[in-house]
C-alpha cells in the first residue's frame, strides 16, 4: 500500500497469534482476580504489565498492529471490568515516562 512517496507492505497478526494472546492475557488476568495477598497481586499485575508491553515490542514491525491490538484490548477489557476485579484493584503511584519517551517516540 502507498505511504507518502514510498510502499509498505500491510501486515497484521495472524489469527492463531491473535487467539493465543487473548488466551494468555485472559488466563493472567483470572490470576490477579483470584491473587492470594498483596504481593502476589503486585508481582501478576506486574507480569501482565511487562506481557502486555512484550507484545507490542514483538509486533512493532507489523503495520496494522495498532488495529490489531485493539480488537484484542475489547475483549481483554471485558474481564477487567469485572466488579469483581473493581473491588480489588485499586490504581496508586505515579506513571513515569521513561518507557514512553524510550519506546514510542522513536522518530
């Protein structure tokens, strides 16, 4: 496909890549659900932060994997608007945007 004066292929993730990675992200998220203290909750949000980040580090090359990703944050976000995950989880600390300045705004 045309981008400005240049072609680039278009490229998504393929179906059985899309389908596990809602399966793995699911399964990580029934484990914050169901934690057992403070500290396991901590480390399984932590691990679904560094998944979650790993997958976009993985698939930057695609092209249409902004798209692609949110098909998967729809149905992702569904379990975490669980009221059971509401009570639970609560949001504290400061985002630092090291990472962000890092990673996403590369020129």
């Amino acid at each position: 496909m045309p981008k400005g004066e240049k072609w680039v292929v278009k490229s998504h993730m393929c179906d059985k890549a899309v389908q596990r990675t809602k399966k793995n992200l699911k399964q990580i998220i029934n484990g914050i659900r169901y934690d057992s203290g403070v500290n396991d909750q901590a480390r399984k949000i932590a691990l679904y932060n560094s998944t979650v980040i790993g997958l976009h580090q993985y698939f930057r090359t695609a092209t249409m994997i902004s798209e692609d990703m949110g098909n998967i944050a729809y149905e992702v976000n569904a379990c975490m608007k669980d009221h059971r995950m509401k009570r639970r989880i609560k949001k504290t600390g400061v985002i630092t945007p090291d990472f962000l300045r890092k990673n996403a705004m590369k020129k």
